[in-house]
C-alpha cells in the first residue's frame, strides 16, 4: 500500500486535490492542525511544529506534500514559527521516517521582486517580496541541504495562482499567466510519487499558459509537465483572446506597494 501524508490538507489546496488523488493501493494521511467537522477520511489534528505527531503520521510514508503553513504575509515571529520552523520539522521527521520523497509547497513571492521578463537570465534566484516570501526562500534552502545531505528526493515548487479557474475578476489580469489549475497540481503530486532522482528540484507550479511566463524545463525534467492554459480558458469563455498582463510587471502582484506593509497581518 502506498502512503502520501498531506500536511495542510484542510486547506484550499489540500482540500480541492485530496479527493483527485484518491487510487486503489493508495492511503493518503491529511494532516492539519484545524480538521474540519465533517471531515472524511484519515486525519491527524496536529501541528508541523509537533514533532511526535509528526513522526506518528510519518511511519511508513512513501511521500510527504508538505502544504500547511501562513498562505500570505504576517509578523515575523509567526512566519517563522510556522513556514520555517514547520518546514524544518517536517523535513526532519521525513529523514527519520525514511520517507523518499518530499514535495514543498513554495511560492512566487520567494522571487516577486523579479518579473517575468527577468526570469530568462534569473529563473530560479529568489528576489522575495515579502516576510511570507523570504520563508519561501528559506523552505527551498531547507529542502536543498535536507536531498544534498540525506540523498532524499525533494521538490520545491514555486505555486503561482492555484484557483479553480483564472477568472478571479471580471477582467482577465495577472492570473492568466500565473494560474496553477487543480488538474495540474495533481499532475505534479505524481511526478514527485514516481519520482526516482535523488537531489533537490525547484520547479515553477504553473499551468500551460499560453502567456508562457514560466521556465517549464525543470518540471518536465521531473515529469511534471501541466496541461492546462488560462489563454485558451478565457477563449473558450469569450470567444476572444483576453488582454494580457506585461511581462515586465513584477511577480509579486499585490503582495507588495501601497496597503501591504512588510510583516504586517493581511486582511
Ligand atoms: N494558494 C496558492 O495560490 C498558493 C500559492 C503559492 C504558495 N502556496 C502555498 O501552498 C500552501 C497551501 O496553500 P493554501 O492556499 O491551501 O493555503 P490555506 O491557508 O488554505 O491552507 C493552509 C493549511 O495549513 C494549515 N496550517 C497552518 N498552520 C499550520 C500548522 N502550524 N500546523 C498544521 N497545519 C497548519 C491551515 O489550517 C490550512 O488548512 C501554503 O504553504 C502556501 O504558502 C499557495
């Protein structure tokens, strides 16, 4: 029987592609720290900072998705405790587990500071946006030494937008280039389960788009190579092609300029 724990999973992303992972032969193991009440399925309610819980969840997992943590931007103190802390502990648990495989949930705001444009010469330096970002950075510097050290086989991958579909407004905008569909974050969840290579992979989690802002080589190095394209979903929509954002805009969209102060609390 393989095993997928999923940290996170009561989450937007952990809850809309648990389902969509679902196979004969397969346990999957959701792991969040608030379970909701109607929950179905294999939980565990506990912290990634825990570290018996982890190691609990852990035994004998094939391959950790490691999705919880603070989505956005917050007071250091939190970021720290939880996407850097947690990172650490969860990493650290999968070691001692012998489990093979980890895949991190990493983020755009880790190089928001570039743009598009800056991504041919730059496509994998982190520049970060924000507190939330710099965490980003430090997840994928934690998977590093954790493949380099332990011979483990770990993905960072630089979520973009994962939404349902890329029509947040009523306007096509940013996310016609950054749209992750939940198709495609399936796809790369079984890229890294079949994945044999040891070593550290940063990818880009991004669809297809037809806008093709994002370096795909190292994901298709891996065996993730999405499908979906947020160009062709506007089309089929409106029959048009949707106006597209500048290249030249920085990846950090909204999470930097006026109203976003570094390590204060959205919303
Ligand atoms: N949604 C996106 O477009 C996007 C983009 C880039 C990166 N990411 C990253 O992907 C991951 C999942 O994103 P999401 O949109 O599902 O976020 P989310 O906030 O909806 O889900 C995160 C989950 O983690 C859980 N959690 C938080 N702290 C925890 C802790 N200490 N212990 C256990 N569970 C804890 C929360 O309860 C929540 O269910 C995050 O790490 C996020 O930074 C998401």
């Amino acid at each position: 029987m393989q095993s997928i724990v999923i940290t996170g999973a009561a989450g937007r992303i952990g809850r809309t592609i648990a389902p969509l992972l679902e196979r004969e032969g397969r346990r999957l193991v959701l792991l969040d720290h608030e379970v909701p009440a109607d929950a179905t399925g294999d939980w565990v309610e506990a912290t990634v900072t825990d570290r018996d819980a982890l190691a609990a969840a852990l035994a004998g997992a094939d391959t950790v998705v490691h999705l919880a943590g603070i989505p956005v931007e917050d007071e250091w103190e939190s970021i720290l405790s939880t996407n850097i802390d947690g990172t650490h502990a969860v990493l650290s648990a999968a070691h001692d587990a012998g489990v093979g495989r980890v895949l991190l949930a990493s983020s755009i705001h880790a190089a928001g500071y570039w743009s598009a444009a800056d991504l041919h010469d730059h496509p994998f330096e982190p520049r970060p946006d924000t507190l939330y970002g710099v965490s980003k950075a430090a997840m994928e510097a934690l998977g590093s030494v954790f493949a380099d050290r332990f011979g483990m086989s770990i993905v960072s991958a630089r979520i973009c937008t994962f939404l349902e579909h890329p029509a947040v407004d009523a306007v096509p905008g940013r996310t016609i280039a950054t749209w992750l569909s939940p198709a495609d974050m399936v796809r790369l969840v079984e890229a890294v389960v079949a994945l044999e290579e040891p070593g550290h992979h940063l990818v880009w989690a991004v669809s297809a788009n037809a806008q093709g802002w994002f370096p795909l080589e190292a994901g298709r190095a891996i065996g993730f190579e999405p499908q979906d394209d947020a160009v062709q979903w506007f089309l089929d929509r409106d029959g048009r092609t949707p106006d597209l954002p500048s290249r030249d805009d920085l990846l950090a969209g909204g999470f930097v300029g006026d109203g976003h102060p570094l390590g204060e609390r959205w919303g």
